[in-house]
C-alpha cells in the first residue's frame, strides 16, 4: 500500500498526537514514547513550552507561527507531512489537547488517507475537560448538567456568519465549554443572555491550565467580562458556564495542585 | 488542614484518576506513576481488564458490580474514600475515561473536600473522544461540525423524566456523542428524527473502543439501529451523531490501529 505513492521505499506513517493541556506528566505514556522514537515532530505553539521543551531541537519542525505574525498555512502542513512520509520518515503531528477536537486534526487525517499516507490517531486529553479539572471544575455532574457541549471562540475567519447557534446551547441546560474564548467573551456571554440564560449563572475562565502560571477568575454570565479584565486573563484560556462553574468555590480549600 | 479531621495522624490524599478508554498505553504518565505508587486503589469495571490486571491484587478494592449483579452504593464508596485517607492512606479512586465526564466524579471530589480530604484530580482520556478516534473519526470538522455535545444514554433511573433535551442538541448543528447509549439507541434516535434531524445523518457506533475486540457499527440515523442488531454491538459502546461519522469510510484504509 505505500510504494506506489511514494518514490519506491516504504512511506512513513503520520502519527497525530494529542499533547494534552500543557502539564508533561498529563502526556500519554504512547504520546512519550513516540515522541523519543519518532524521526520528526511537527508542532505549533499550543503544546506549550514544557512539552516542546522536551523534544530535542534537531527534529522539531515548528508549523506554528512564523516570523511576523503569520500563520504556516494548513495546505503547507499537510503537503509536509505527505512528503516527510514519503521519505520514509516517522512522523508526530503534535497538537495541543486532543487532535481531533478543534484541532485542524481530521483535515490533516483525510488529507493524509487520501495521499495513500498510514496514519493514526493517538488522543490527547482536551484542555475543554482538563482546564475545568484543573479549577475544580467537573464538567458534569448528575444533579445539574446531563450534557456538555464544547464550542470554539475563534471561529474560520472565512465564515460569513457564526455557525455557533449559542440559542440552541443555551437550550441544552447542559455545561458550555468555550475554547479558545477570551477575546470574544462579551459577545457570547450577550448571546446566550439574550437567549434566556440566567444572567446568574457560574462562570469560570481557566487560563493555562495545567501550565506554570495557571490562573483563573470566576464570575456569572454577567459579570465574567470584569473578573477577566480585572485578573487580566490572556489567551490561552478555556471558558466554563454553568452550575458546574460554582463547584471551584466547594471544593478549593481542599484540592491539590490547584 | 489534616489533624483536626482524622484521627490524629495526618489525613492521605485521593487521587481521583481517569484511565483513559482501556488501553494501557493511553494511560497518562502520571496515572501510571500514581497506580504504582498509592498505598490502595478503588476501581470499578470501566478502565478496562488491561488496565485493571496491571494493579496489584493486594492494593486492589473492587467497587463496581458485587456478587448477585447490585451495584456498590455510591455512599459506600464515598465514605471509604474518606476512610482511607483518615487512615493515612495514598489513595487512587480509579475511574474509565476521566474522572469529570459522566463519572460522578464530581460528586466524589465535593464529598471529599466537605470532609477534610485533600483531593486531587487526574484527567484521563474520555472515551466520548477517545472511542470516535480509535474508529478514524474526529468529533469536530471545521467545515461540518462547529460544536460537540456529550450526554449519556444511561441516565440517572430515579428522575421522573428524561433530563436531556435530544430537540436543542439537534438545533445546535454539532456533533452528538451518546455514552452507553447501547441499549436506548432506538429512544434516542427517534427523538433526533421527531426534531427534524435529517434521517441520513450518519451514525457510528463503537463498542470496547480501544480494548482488544473493538467493533464498530455504521449507518445512519435510520439505519443504525438495524446495523447495531446486525453487528451485535453490546455495552460498553460509544455513538457518534453527525456527519463527521463518514470520515470513517474516507479514512480506513490507511487508519493505522483500526
């Protein structure tokens, strides 16, 4: 299945691997070992600097942001990463969290199964379920959120119009989690007001979880725009809205590493 | 923080650690460390026999289905929990997935902070990401899928009526991801047709995702429940609603571990 579509050696397979939040004991024991065993990693900025940190310099490729403030585009990484392959290489696609969760992870899947490439998924743990953990914060919970729904802040830019329905978010009752959330807080917070949520409702905004430096700050749908501007949260921050949100007060004093 | 709580010798710290899907090498590095290091570990059936076996029996307390199939009450585990650590114990509450996902690990976490137990939180892989990806599908897409929603088909038997609103999880647009949703799949999937949900939306359903026999079922909104009954797909399973269930077929041929 792999001389054909490369240049008669065997083609490489094209690990995609989730980083999980930040913290490196939070990588799986596969994601570490593939990590030391792989020819090459690809990797941007969200892994954070104590994961990148640990790959050695003289086979880490940086797809992320380039000198000036551009963005690699997608179509070079995954030309990239076709081409690595075809060299015969091992290959890590590193992302931030879990790959396949807002992480341009199932572009890069299809892209790959398509050029013939063997590729496969290791998941990650999600920064929409561990930055939450990392406050307190369960993100159910079986008196007061049967579901929970995770949205991105940052929306394709290339989108006429938000394809987020926060009305219909809104009418889940269930936990909101926003990722990548910090710059368009006041306009979501507005929409799901608007919508009929209770304008009491807990709201946590978790910045770097699991990071050195993490920080939080914690308010209601109304008041969440002031405690962030108040703590000064940056991005990379996770939001969590709902019941769950007021856990972190219950159960502060007693939890560790928080 | 200790003394006052216990009897006198200094209180020992729960670990509330998630597992990941089942298999081992999904563990997080620091699960691994904390299951070889804790003086006891609570585990009930979820993570898994590979998991499970790789606990020494001395330090394993079992608190899932008993002898003559009743489940332990979760006030027995509750109560232990904070009985260990007065004894001083390391202990680790193992859980399948993570801990903050329909694991009730929420409830665990506040029981033990009421009482006086520092309480730490592992995240583990959940399945409701974990089990798509293992079948070769991301739960988000930025052309078809803005949102992911995570609710259970196995809700709590003593509310009066069904507390997941399956009619706004169709509005949102996103993917839906049932956990245990085995045995109500026809409940449910009727209840997305009666909201107007396109009766072909594909659908996936993936049994033991990650362990040794791993199956998976596909079809659609209309058909899954036959494909279910065909493949003979049996609890545990996880169901993926949504288009991005048809990345499964684009994909498996070259989806390495599948």
């Amino acid at each position: 299945m792999s001389d054909d579509t490369g240049e008669g050696e065997a083609t490489g397979t094209v690990h995609l691997v989730g980083s999980g939040p930040g913290d490196p004991e939070l990588l799986t024991v596969k994601a570490k070992r593939l990590l030391e065993t792989a020819d090459v990693v690809l990797h941007d900025k969200l892994p954070g600097p104590e994961i990148i940190g640990m790959i050695p310099e003289a086979k880490r490729e940086d797809v992320g942001k380039r000198a000036g403030g551009e963005w690699t585009p997608q179509e070079y990484t995954n030309r990239r990463l076709v081409e690595l392959a075809r060299e015969g290489k091992d290959v890590v696609r590193l992302k931030g969290g879990d790959p396949t969760v807002f992480g341009r992870g199932g572009e890069e899947l299809v892209h790959l199964a398509r050029h013939g490439v063997p590729v496969e998924i290791v998941p990650g743990i999600t920064s929409a379920v561990a930055g939450p953990a990392a406050a307190g914060i369960p993100v159910t919970h079986r008196d007061h959120a049967s579901s929970v729904s995770f949205v991105t802040g940052h929306e394709d830019p290339t989108k006429a119009e938000s394809a987020v329905d926060w009305a219909a978010l809104a009418a889940t009752g269930g936990t909101i989690v926003v990722l990548m959330g910090v710059g368009k807080l006041p306009d979501y917070t507005a929409a799901l007001r608007e919508a009929g949520m209770d304008p009491e409702t807990p709201v946590a905004l978790i910045e770097r979880a699991t990071w050195p430096g993490q920080q939080v700050a914690t308010g209601t749908l109304d008041s969440i725009v002031s405690a962030r501007d108040a703590a000064g949260i940056e991005p990379p921050a996770i939001t969590v809205i709902g019941d769950v949100a007021a856990t972190r007060a219950d159960v502060l004093e007693f939890l560790v590493g928080a």
